[in-house]
C-alpha cells in the first residue's frame, strides 16, 4: 500500500512565482507533472542520502526529507 504524500512549496513566494507561469510552460508543465507523481508516490525518483542534504537547507528550513 503507497501512502499518500504531501507536497509542499519551500516559500510563499516560490509558490506564488509558480502559479503565475503560464499553463504552457515547459518548467511548470514539468513542476506540476513531478507533483502529481510525487503525490502518488513519494518514493519515486532519484532517493537523496541524507549525507549530501544541503546543510543550508537543513539548518534554515528544517528538512529532514528531500
């Protein structure tokens, strides 16, 4: 059984930078295709060891999972 995943934009102006791209957009065609798989199935992809998380990233937003 695949649990369903949450997928969430790092910041408010990210997410807002998003929706304004147009619909035909390569870049968001492919945001949003990545999204839709990811929220079916979050293990799929490239799995990320937690040793080359950018430390930046964990320390300013608190990641745990990339």
């Amino acid at each position: 059984m695949i649990k369903p995943s949450k997928v969430v934009f790092i910041s408010e102006e990210l997410e807002k930078g998003f929706n304004e791209l147009n619909g035909d957009d390569p870049i968001k065609k492919g945001t949003v295709r990545a999204i839709k798989d990811l929220r079916e199935n979050a293990f799929c992809g490239i799995q990320v060891p937690k040793r080359l998380f950018p430390k930046g990233y964990v320390q300013k937003y608190g990641i745990n999972n990339l």
